[in-house]
C-alpha cells in the first residue's frame, strides 16, 4: 500500500490534507521544496467522501490515533474548508483527537455546527498560526491578517474548544522583533497556550518533521529567547503534541476519578 499524500499514517498519527498547496505565499514555506505550490490558482482538492474511502481502506483507525489536518495546505480555505469540517465532524464522532492549524479567521457558525459531537474538552484543539504581527503583510503575504485571525480565541473561548497560538516558525531576527506585542496579545486575548517551534527546511538537523522524511527542525537561537519570555505570562511548548497530550492527560486523570 502506498500513502497517499491526503492521508498518511506516521507516529500513530494520520496526517489528513483536503487539499495540496496553499495560496498564501508564506516566504517560509516549505511546500515548494516538497514539490507543491504556496501560491496555487487551482486548488487539488478532493472530496471527502473519497478521502474518507482512502483512509478506511488503507488504515485500521482506532480512537488512540491523532487527527492532524493540513500539512500541506490551509486546511480552511474557502476551496476546502467544508471538506475540513466534514472530515473533523467524522472522526469527533469517532471519537479521535483532532488538531488542526490555520491561517485563516474562523467563522463561528462553522464550528457551532462541531461544537455539539465534541465528545470531551480537548479532543478538538485549534492552532492559529502567526510568525510575525508587524511585518505580517510582507512575510505571509495572501493570508489572513493576523489581528482578524486574533478573534480565533474569542470565538472558540467561546465555543468552549481548546486554541493554541502556533508562533511557528520562528524567524531569525523578525518573530522577536513583536514579542511584547505577543505578550501584549496573550493578555488581551486571555490565550492559555503557545506553541514557539522552529523552521521546517531539507537542512539535516538532529530531528526530522513529524510528516515528512525530507524536512528537519532547524531551531534559532531567538526560540529559547521567546520562549522563556512567553512562559512569565502564560504556557508555552516547543511541540504541538505537547499540547495535545496535556488534554488527553486531563481527560484519562478525569475519567479514572470517576469510575475508579
């Protein structure tokens, strides 16, 4: 069986795509070395039905495997988004876990439609990604602007689903530049949890990208910097697992106190 780059399993992880490539024209991003565009006029989406008949013919999914959309697109773009909500609804009432990472600012009747197959706090979490709040327009160029994707976090508070802010990747000398403001935004938008990780690249490094065998983490030196600055205001992790594994925890401490 060949992994499709849709869906493919890794690390008890299936990674799910509705579409390969992405709009936004991110300076960083890796898709170009990986044979994908950042900058698409059409879009490779597929349904999700069909994606669903791929994974359940290719994969014996039990409740223990992580649901992690779009690694290689924007997982809610307009050209996707309702083949994103169909796979999430899907495996909530499954019962997975699901994390998935956006660029682009939440509509709240989408995920209202979500809230209710939630079978636990944590098992859907949000990652709203941002690499710089200044030069924002410069370096991610096609994406939402940021104090738009910023409402994330008052609408999934909201909602009662857990949001992470993704400050990733990290950028020598740029990302730093706003950390007051990043300060500034985790107080204001009362966010709980920050993710500061590092650059994707082909540059071999001592550990490989969760998805792909060709990319490494390259970390700067600016990370342990953010990170330890962030962390006097609220709970910062290098990984998104991190994150991920801490509401699985709380959910198992619960349900043991209860039934045992």
């Amino acid at each position: 069986m060949t992994d499709s780059k849709y869906a493919f399993m890794k690390n008890n992880r299936l990674f799910i795509n509705t579409s390969l490539g992405c709009k936004g024209n991110c300076m960083y991003c890796y898709l170009p070395t990986l044979g994908y565009s950042n900058d698409i006029k059409k879009y490779q989406t597929i349904k999700s039905s069909q994606l669903l008949e791929i994974i359940n013919k290719n994969y014996n999914i039990t409740k223990d495997i992580l649901i992690t959309i779009g690694c290689y697109s924007e997982c809610l773009d307009e050209y996707n988004k309702k083949e994103t909500l169909d796979i999430i609804k899907y495996f909530l009432k499954k019962g997975n876990q699901i994390q998935l990472s956006t660029k682009k600012e939440i509509i709240e009747s989408d995920f209202k439609e979500i809230k209710d197959l939630i079978k636990y706090y944590g098992q859907l979490i949000v990652f709203t990604s941002s690499t710089s709040i200044t030069n924002q327009e410069n370096i991610e160029k096609n994406t939402t602007p940021i104090i738009n994707r910023l409402n994330n976090f008052n609408i999934l508070n909201k909602l009662n689903i857990p949001s992470v802010l993704y400050l990733k990747p990290v950028l020598k000398n740029i990302t730093i530049k706003d950390l007051e403001l990043y300060k500034k935004y985790i107080q204001e938008y009362n966010i709980e949890n920050v993710v500061v990780g590092s650059m994707f690249t082909k540059d071999s490094s001592k550990e490989k990208s969760p998805f792909s065998n060709e990319l490494f983490y390259n970390k700067t030196s600016d990370e342990d910097i953010i990170f330890n600055e962030l962390s006097k205001v609220t709970n910062v992790y290098r990984r998104s697992t991190e994150v991920v594994k801490k509401y699985k925890r709380k959910m198992r401490w619960i349900y043991e106190s209860i039934y045992y």
